[in-house]
C-alpha cells in the first residue's frame, strides 16, 4: 500500500499482463517510437517487396502462374496499405512516411535488395522469403500494440497462398529437366543466407531487440525464430530433393533440432548500409512510380471536387 | 502538385455475411466517399471477405476518450445484480 507506480510502471504492467495497447491510450514516448518505427519498415518492405516480383509477371511461363503472380504482387501492396494505415494511428501522416522511404532515413527489409535472375527466384522467394516473413509475422498477431496485432492477423491469413505457390514452383522444377533442378538449386544457394538474415543479427547484437520484448512489441527472439525457420524449412528443401548450401547443417539429437553455420554478417550490414545488388534501383523505382503517379492523385481529387460541386448546385 | 495529405482518411467497415453486424477492418486515403468505397473493395476485400461495406470519414467519428474510462465504465463493475450468476437457483429448478 502506498507506493507510488510512475505511468511507465503502469504501461510495463498492463502490457505484462497480455493487454493490448489502443491508439489513444497512454504510452511512453519510445514505445510510441519504436513501433512506428517497427511498422514503417515493415509497410516499406511489403511496398519495395513488390519490384524484385513484379519483375518477372511479364515473363511468367504460363497464363496460370502468371494469374498467380499478380495475385500475390496484389497482396503485398494490401499488406503494404494495412501496415501504413495502422501507422497513421499513432500520429505520423502518409506523407511524412513515404518521404522517409524515399530519403532512405525509413529502412525496409534487406532482402529485396536481392535482384531476381531467373524464373526459380519467384520459387525460391515465396517459399523461403515469404517463409521467413509468416514465421515473423505469426508471432506478431500477438505483439502489444492493437492496430499492428489486427493488421497481422490478416496479413497472416494471406500469407500462406504466397509460401505455398513459391514451394509449388520448386516443387515442379525439382521434378523437372536436369536443367530445371539445376535452377531450382540455384535459387535455392542463393536465397537460403539472405533469408536467415532476414531476422536479423543474433541476440547477442541485436541491442534494440530487448526493451521490444519487454514491451512486448516482439514476442520472441531472432535467434528463436530463425531456428524455427531453419527446422522448419529443412525437411521441405529434403522433400523434393534439393540441398541446403550449409556444410555444417546437421541434426542435433539433443537439441531435437538443426544445427547451422555462421552467416556472413559483413554482407548483412553492407546490405543494411545501402550497398547491396539493387538498394539504389529499388529507391529511384519507388520515386519514379510515385511520381508518375501524381496526375492520378490530381485527378481523383479534381473529379472529387467537380462532384461536390455537382452535388452542391443540384440541391440548391 | 496534389499530395495525398490532400486526401481524407476513411475508416472502414465490413459486413462479412447477412446476419453479421458490420466490423472496422481498418483505414484509408481517398478524395470521396465513392472512391473511398472502390479502394476499400480493392484493399480490404480480395477475397470475398464481405456483403456490404461502409466507409466514414475518421474525422466525423466522435469518441470517448481514454480519460473517461473510469467515470464512464466503472459505475456498472459494481452492478453485480445485473448478471444472471448474482442469483442463487437450487439445481432441482432446471436450466434457467
Ligand atoms: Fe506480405
Ligand atoms: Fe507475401
């Protein structure tokens, strides 16, 4: 009896105790931070997600995939739009994100900073990359802040069409021509690192990672779900007869589960710094497009206006 | 040159099938209402997620705000006769 809880012994307690917090609500100023941060960068790298993919809609091999690929494309820009308009709760405007992207003061993932070579990459980016995005994402349907947790519950729900179409297309290519599993494999020795990058650096150097689990903005560890990944993704790359490119992967009776070698971190924060594959093309596309856009945004408002206007002297 | 700041935001709502009240499904830009209604389709509804939706300007929305928890929901916490388990009913009466 007696003490004295500060708002913030308050907010650890409250989210502590499974509750979500709502845009209105209290919160610290760096809880208010970090998930704005958090969310951006997830909305820009569903957004910039959608070049490394779209290249290849026009060179898909059939009508059906080419359905597919769109489809998905699609979906990354809902998801893309979801993840901004829940960003907007806490007090940032569209405008101000997007500028942030495009000054590149915003990251996004580094993994579309990978170009897309061949036909097996779509195979390879939606089983693996896709893969490494659900298995992140399924632990953010529970994360503290409200909008983010609704926002991903049904990015989740759409998610699982895009790993299964990727794997489909590994799966018929594995079955395919000598030539075909070649390719196959291929995609497969060059998105496996990246994607186990994709969770970013380990525990032990990921200093931002702790208060986010104390907050309860993150659920579980980089490191944690890598390793789910990993175990996961395993038995399916067996499945269809392709290898993993990791000499030292093994399975370790003990810890019932893969043991793995290091990643190359130093190609990690080159990428992170702006000095992967596509970083440059990936900004100057977006700009590009959101430039070109403009006459659209000017004539929706126009016909909007010349509406109202409409509406305004029938009445009268 | 027109920004999207010019745009309103909508919050959106979707009835996914008769019978279902409608559900905030969450927001977007758009300069009108019709358009509002065209994007939200796009957005929100890709895959047959609902019968009808409703668009409204977040603007227009008035809401209670987290300040008045207290004063506006705790009067009826101590309202315990209002639940049907505050009633003592011998079990020979049957469901009730
Ligand atoms: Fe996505
Ligand atoms: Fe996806």
């Amino acid at each position: 009896m007696g003490e004295e809880y500060s708002l913030e012994d308050r907010f650890q307690q409250y989210v502590e105790a499974e509750n979500k917090v709502e845009p209105k609500d209290w919160m610290p100023e760096k809880y208010r931070q970090t998930v704005i941060r958090q969310m951006s960068q997830h909305a820009h790298s569903e957004v910039i997600g959608m070049q490394p993919e779209a290249n290849w809609i026009t060179r898909a091999p059939s009508l059906r995939s080419k359905l597919i690929l769109l489809a998905k494309v699609q979906d990354e820009a809902g998801h893309g739009l979801y993840l901004y308009s829940a960003t907007e709760t806490l007090g940032i405007t569209r405008d101000e994100l997007i500028n942030q992207l495009q000054t590149g003061k915003a990251k996004y993932s580094s993994i579309f900073n990978y170009p897309t070579v061949t036909w097996a990459d779509m195979g390879a980016v939606g089983w693996l990359v896709d893969g490494a995005a659900i298995q992140n994402q399924v632990m953010l349907c529970r994360t503290s802040y409200g909008p983010y947790a609704r926002a991903m519950v049904k990015i989740c729900k759409e998610e699982s069409f895009h790993q299964r179409q990727g794997y489909e297309i590994m799966m018929r290519l594995a079955a395919g021509t000598k030539e075909q599993k070649a390719m196959a494999q291929d995609a497969l020795n060059r998105w496996w690192w990246p994607s186990l990058m994709m969770f970013g650096p380990s525990d032990d150097n990921s200093p931002n990672s702790a208060q986010s689990m104390k907050w309860r903005i993150k659920r579980k560890s980089n490191d944690t779900l890598r390793q789910e990944f990993v175990d996961k993704t395993v038995p399916q790359a067996e499945f269809i007869g392709l290898t993993i490119p990791d000499p030292d992967l093994k399975w370790n009776e003990e810890r019932k589960s893969y043991d793995f070698g290091e990643m190359n971190w130093d190609e990690f924060y080159a990428v992170v710094k702006g000095n992967g594959p596509c970083n440059k093309q990936r900004i100057i596309n977006h700009i590009k497009a959101h430039e070109e856009g403009a006459w659209v945004r000017e004539a929706a408002n126009a016909y909007a206006k010349k509406q109202q206007a409409r509406k305004k002297q029938s009445a009268a | 040159m027109a920004e999207k700041s010019d745009f309103k935001i909508w919050e959106v709502f979707i009835r996914s099938k008769n019978g279902l009240s409608h559900k905030h499904v969450g927001s977007l830009h758009a300069p009108d209402a019709d358009m509002a209604i065209s994007n939200a389709r796009d957005v929100y509804c890709r895959r047959s997620e609902g019968v009808s939706i409703w668009v409204v300007p977040s603007e227009q929305i008035t809401a209670t705000s987290p300040d008045e928890k207290e004063p506006l929901f705790t009067p009826s916490d101590d309202k315990i006769y209002r639940h049907p388990t505050f009633y003592e009913i011998p079990d020979e009466v049957g469901h009730m």
